[in-house]
C-alpha cells in the first residue's frame, strides 16, 4: 500500500460541499444585537432558540437567499457486499 492510500478516509466527502448556481429561500436564526452581522442556518443548529456565537446574544427567525448546501459521501477501498450465511 503506497503512502497516499494509507492517509485516506474510508468515507470523505466529495471534492467540496456543493452549491446549485440558484439562490433558494433558507430559513436562519439571525442575531437580534444591531451591532453584530452573525447568522447559521436552521438546519445546522440544536437548540430551539440559540444565542449568537459571535456575542452570546439571542437569535430571531428569519430566511434569506442563499445557496442550498448538498453533501454528498463516497465510500472509497470497501466492498460493502453481504455475505450470505448457510
């Protein structure tokens, strides 16, 4: 096994996360503090109502255009064919 194939993972993501060319309405928690730009995307967050990990300070509901993210998993050097027991 050469040197470069030791070093890589079973399951990595393809080359990037990858974008579509359109902008589509995403829902986000947006910072209430005026002074402070910080946002996430609904999906990427655990709480219910979180505070700004910028300033600590609480988020509101809000959408924008934004390019929806797709992670795709490529599975590298496995056969993940069964084997049937008798």
């Amino acid at each position: 096994m050469s040197e470069n194939q030791e070093h890589q993972p079973l399951v990595t993501e393809s080359e990037h996360i990858q974008a579509p060319e359109a902008d589509t309405p995403t829902e986000v928690w947006e910072c209430e503090a005026n002074e402070c730009k910080g946002w996430m995307r609904k999906n990427y967050s655990l709480d219910t109502t979180p505070n700004c990990p910028l300033c600590q300070t609480q988020m509101r509901s809000g959408t924008r255009m934004i390019p929806q993210l797709k992670k795709e998993l490529r599975r590298r050097g496995i056969n993940f064919a069964r084997r049937v027991r008798h």
